[in-house]
C-alpha cells in the first residue's frame, strides 16, 4: 500500500441525498443523488476484487448498498448505509479497501467513509450485489445429521463451523489445542489415544469436530468416524439384533481414524465397554487415530480398569473454564462470526458475569443480537442485565451472580435526556444548545427536544428556552421534522430506542 495514503471517517451523520458535505469537514465536491457511470464502475471492480478476499456471507452483509458518492483529485468518497457500518469498515476494511482501490486505480490516495442513510435498498444508487455476485451453486448435504459410510458404520456430519483456526485458545485450553494440532500433522503418531476431558460447553466437541475436518482435509480418502458414546451403543445393540456383529467389528477395526464424544456415558454398558476394548486395541496395534472425551479424567471414570489404564496410554489434556481474557476473546469472535458490531463495554460486561462455560456466553451474546435485529435496538449493559435477570430461575440470586441490582425506576432530568444523547452522537452540550445548523448537530438537538417533551412533558416555550431562548415556533417545527423522520427512517427510531433504553425510559 503506498505509505501516503490515508483513510478517514466523516461523521457518522446521514447525509440526504444530494447534499453537499461541510467544508470544514471535508474538500470533497457535493455527493450525487445517482453516481456516475464512472463511479459505478469503479466501485464494481473494486468490490470484485473484495469479493476474492473475504467469505461470501461478509461480503454481501458489509457491501451491501454501499457506493462511491465522489471521486476527486484521489480522494474517494465512500458511502455507507448505516453508522454500524462506518465502525464495521474502519475496524475490518479499510486497509483491504484501499489497497484494493489504488490497485484498480493508482490514482487514489485516500479514502473517505461516510454515512448516508439514502444509500440504504436504493437500487438507484447503488449495486445489486445478488445480481452482479450470484452465489456458485453447491453440492447439497444430505438432509440428516448422519452419513452411513459402509454397512455396520455409521458417522455423525463433521460440522464446518468448528475448525481449530476459529477456536479462541486461552490458558484454559492451551495444551488441548496443541495436541489436536499435533494430532492432524501425525495420525496415529505419539499422541495416540487424545483423551480431551472438561465440563459441560468448554469447547471439547468443537476441538474434536475440528480436528476430524482438519485430518479429512489433509487425507482425503482416510475413514473419519465421529460418534457419540449413545450412537456407539445403539450401534452396538442394532447390530446384536440383526446378527451383524462379525460385519460391525470388521468394519470398525478398520478405520483411519476414530472419534467418541462422551466415552464416559457407556459406563455399566458392559458389551458395550467389551466391543469397544478389542476395537480399540485393534486401531491402536495399526497406528489408528483414537480421539476420545469425557466429562473427567480416565481415573475417574466409571468403566473397567483395562480401558482406563489404555487412555492413560496416550495424551491427556484437560478443558477448564475460561479466564475472563478468553471469554472476552470468544465474545468478540462470535460477534464477528453474527456480523454485528458491540460496544466493548457491553462484551466486558458479560464476560466478566458469565464464567461457568462457553455455551452460556453463546447464549448471552445472541440474546444480544436479537435485541439489536429483532427488537430495533443496540444492546446496553442495562439490557444484557436484564436478560441475565430474565433467564435465571432465582431473580435476586441472579442479581448477586451478575453484580447489577436495577435502581429504583424514576424519570431521568432534562440534563440527563440531554447528556444521553450527546454521549450517543458524539456531539458537545455547547453545541446542541448553539445556534448551529449543520446536521451532525440539528439531528441530536430535535432528538433531545422530542425526549424531553414526551418523557418529561415539557412545553414548547420552556424547551425554547433550554435550547438557547430559542422561539416556541421554532420548537414545533424542530419536534414536527423529527416525527416525520420517525416515520421514514427505521435506523433513527432504532437510535432513539437505544438512548431511552440507556435512561430506564424503555
């Protein structure tokens, strides 16, 4: 990338179209209402080539009606839909972006972001990324969470969204991590049997999907069975029934490489316990991989002692819980993986309260994001209390775990209606209470206006004169603009949703 070239963000205001940009803000000429065929042009190879860098699913979520609204003297004006984007690209693309662009056009120097609400399911203006980026079509996977790979074996679908490069690796889980890797370079190798143990939900059948995939990938012809101990059983006991028992052992003592999830669950199954004895001793004389979990380690376990002592043959490696450093890794990579961006503060927050595993930050996280795509609202760390409060079984318990007891509900002051909103658009209280008109600051001002007169119940004339002795008129106007936005643009309702959230008013 060349070293001069730069990358800046305009404020995060939405800019109607055919507006001209401030000047103090920014040089560039007036953004059209329709782009040019050029720009047109220009920002569809540039994304062409985007397209080659990045999974289709990010692609088409943080591209989508996005377009260059100015091209002048190098300095490319980019238009984003919604300021979730402007966060999204500065953090995520930027860098990519601009290379890209120089690459398509070495003339450009810099790239400038900027939020235009217009933007957004405007075909006029911008591309049609389904159109112009079809989806390749796929081979379809069988419609059952199975495959049958030979008569007597039977392998539970390696999931694609498990791999060891999206595995958050902490002091927790280090040394598993590591084996499984060793593992996937050498099966069959030194660290044969892997016996990965831990709680419920730290990861343990993420490492063992993964680690199949990953083997699969390197040897594509080797046999990968991944099972349960439940599906083991019930395979063993089908196969008594039907007689198929000489089949079922010929087929299993076979294979390249072998995956139990669970092992400690064919405790008491003493056939069971048998079968899988002179299987695994069969795999491990012919330098077969043998992956195993459970809920603890092979001495506590309740099966007969000549299999426990055969796990502690191998690796043993442990999966406790996270430090709270990993569960704010994992958080930030599962909002990464929805596509949605968090406050930091917030992601803290629950990293901080939920401890026990990895499945309960999971869960919290998507209550997060469907506050923000179903309920037309930003995630607080009100809200997320909340939900924690909601989800368990003793309220006042829950309060103590989490360490956020609700106040008691009264109506927030007009200082702090107006401090809400400052803090929300970045915007100083001199400024909402001046006499300045550019939008970045009239948008907040009339926000605050309405807040103030719905909520609080304040009059023209009085909210007139905490705005600078501006005229009651002038304040019917403002609070008139502002609910005919209400009624066009959904991302501004989702905003103010969010503030009265943040003040107990919602």
């Amino acid at each position: 990338m060349n070293p001069s070239a730069t990358i800046t963000a305009l404020p995060t205001v939405a800019l109607p179209a055919g507006r001209s940009l401030s000047e103090d803000r920014a040089k560039a000429g007036p953004i059209q209402s329709v782009p040019s065929a050029s720009s047109t042009d220009l920002w569809l190879e540039i994304l062409r080539k985007l397209e080659s860098k990045m999974p289709r699913g990010q692609f088409i979520t943080w591209f989508k009606n996005t377009m260059i609204l100015g091209n002048e003297e190098g300095e490319l004006i980019v238009g984003l839909p919604l300021p979730t984007y402007l966060t999204w690209h500065m953090e995520h693309y930027r860098v990519m972006t601009l290379e890209v662009a120089q690459e398509v056009d070495p003339s450009v120097r810099r790239i400038v972001y900027t939020v235009d609400t217009g933007l957004k399911d405007n075909p006029e203006r911008t591309i049609d990324l389904l159109e112009h980026f079809p989806e390749l079509k796929k081979r379809k996977l069988p419609g059952r969470q199975e495959i049958k790979l030979a008569e007597g074996i039977v392998t539970k679908i390696l999931s694609t969204k498990y791999t060891l490069e999206n595995f958050v690796v902490g002091t927790n889980n280090r040394l598993a991590h590591a084996a499984c890797l060793a593992v996937c370079n050498e099966p069959g190798g030194k660290y044969n049997p892997l016996f990965l143990y831990g709680g419920v939900g730290l990861g343990k059948t993420h490492l063992l999907q993964a680690t199949g995939s990953t083997i699969l990938k390197n040897h594509p012809r080797a046999t990968v069975v991944y099972v349960t101990s439940e599906d083991f059983t019930n395979q063993v006991v089908e196969s008594v029934q039907h007689g198929k028992m000489e089949q079922f052992n010929r087929r299993y003592r076979t294979v390249d490489v072998l995956i139990i999830d669970d092992i400690q669950f064919i405790a008491n199954k003493e056939r069971t316990q048998e079968i899988f004895f002179h299987t695994f001793n069969t795999l491990y004389e012919e330098h077969k991989q043998i992956i195993l979990s459970a809920d603890r380690p092979p001495q506590e376990l309740q099966l007969e002692d000549r299999l426990k002592s055969r796990f502690a043959r191998g690796m043993i490696a442990d999966v406790s819980k996270p430090d709270y450093e990993t569960r704010l890794a994992i958080l930030r990579e599962k909002a990464a993986e929805h596509h949605i961006f968090l406050d930091g503060g917030v992601l803290e927050f629950i990293a901080q309260h939920v401890t026990r595993n990895v499945r309960e930050l999971e869960g919290i996280l998507t209550q997060a994001v469907a506050l923000y795509e179903l309920e037309q609202r930003m995630p607080t760390v009100r809200a997320i209390a909340e939900i924690m409060s909601k989800l368990s079984m003793d309220p006042l318990k829950d309060e103590e775990n989490v360490g956020f007891t609700q106040a008691p509900k009264r109506r927030p002051t007009f200082q702090e209606i107006m401090e809400a909103v400052s803090r929300y658009y970045s915007v100083s209280l001199q400024d909402m209470t001046g006499a300045s008109r550019v939008r970045e600051i009239l948008l907040p001002r009339q926000i605050a206006m309405c807040l103030g007169k719905k909520h609080l119940g304040l009059s023209t004339t009085r909210l007139g004169e905490l705005f600078g002795n501006r005229d009651h008129t002038t304040v019917m106007n403002a609070l008139e603009k502002i609910e005919e936005k209400f009624h066009s643009d959904p991302q501004l309702l989702r905003e103010v949703r969010t503030i009265e959230v943040e003040l107990g008013l919602a």
